[in-house]
C-alpha cells in the first residue's frame, strides 16, 4: 500500500475520506496521478488492495483536506476491499467511455459501496477516456444518473475525464467539495 500523508498538525478543518472504485482499468489511479500533476503514463499498473493520497482544496473560503483511497478494481479483491470502505464520506465511482462492461457494472459497485457502510454517500460518476471514441452512450450514462438519483438528496454529478489530457481532473476536487457541502446541507452528512 503506497501512502502519502500530509502533515495535519493543528489542523482544525474538515477531513474527508473519499473512495474511487470501478472495475480494474478504467483509469482511477491515472486520475489521481493526474491531480498530483505527475505525468501520464500508457502502461497499466495494478492497484493491489488500496493507494492512499491526500490533497486538500479551498473551496467557499473552506479548506478541504482528502484522503483519496484508490481501491482496487479486480474482483480477487473484493475481500481487501470491504475493510476500506469504513468511515467514506463521499465516492467517485469511474467507468471507462471505451469499455461499456465497465459501466454495467456500476450498479454493483454502488451496491458493494452501500453494502459495506450499511448506508448511502454521495457519489460523482466519472467516465474517463474521454479522449477516445465512447461506446458508452450518453443516453445510458443520463438514464443511470437519473435512476442513482432517486437514491440519494442530491443529484449525482458526472463529469468525463481524461486521465491522458488532464480533461475534468482537477475538477473532481472542487465538484466534491460542492457534493459534500451540498449533502451536509441538506442534513445527510455523518
């Protein structure tokens, strides 16, 4: 488990663990590296159990401090998986466009997500590779947002990435901070 933590000495602020979970190869850990403004690289690297990040943002004069757990995607680690779900406060569940097996198999993530924390968070969906011809329609994506909807007491925002151009990365943080003060407001948070 790769972990990078940041001094939070005398910090007083909010904290907040934030899950990405999707299916092995739709790009998380690109994303993430993509936030850190490292450098994108084609060859695929399997997460094994869990990569753990902080990154904070200001968002409304209020600073914001991330834990991001890269879980792993492969079903041989469902077992791992479920011990870090635990204290998740929000969650960015990524499909890859390119990949429509990827996004069938959103709905057991959530259900996976749901089941291991015995209630419902807020959630960004994420279509990454954007950068490439979709074979996930826009349709599908709009159908699945408005079912997830229905769910949860604020609607679920989407946002194409593209781990390779850097499209909506940086976004994800900002678009959470939204989420989640969203979600506090409306008297949901934990």
């Amino acid at each position: 488990m790769k972990i990078k933590m940041a001094n939070l000495e005398g910090y007083e602020g909010p904290r907040y663990k934030i899950v990405v979970i999707g299916d092995g190869a739709v790009g998380k850990t690109s994303i993430l590296e993509s936030l850190l403004g490292r450098q994108f690289h084609s060859t695929y690297k399997l997460t094994i159990g869990a990569n753990i990040l902080t990154k904070e943002i200001t968002f409304e004069d209020v600073l914001f401090k991330y834990q991001l757990w890269d879980l792993a995607g492969q079903t041989r680690f469902s077992i791992v998986r479920s011990s870090y779900y635990r204290g998740a406060h929000a969650a960015i569940l990524c499909f890859d466009l390119n990949w429509p097996s990827s996004f069938e198999s959103l709905p057991r993530w959530r259900n996976e997500l749901k089941s291991h924390l015995g209630r419902s968070i807020p959630f960004i969906l994420v279509g990454n590779k954007s950068d490439l011809p979709p074979q996930v329609s826009e349709t599908k994506i709009a159908q699945y947002i408005s079912s997830a909807n229905a769910d949860l007491p604020c609607n679920v925002p989407y946002m194409p990435t593209s781990a390779k151009t850097g499209e909506n990365t940086s976004e994800l943080l900002t678009t959470i901070a939204k989420l989640l003060t969203t979600y506090k407001t409306a008297g949901f948070s934990k």
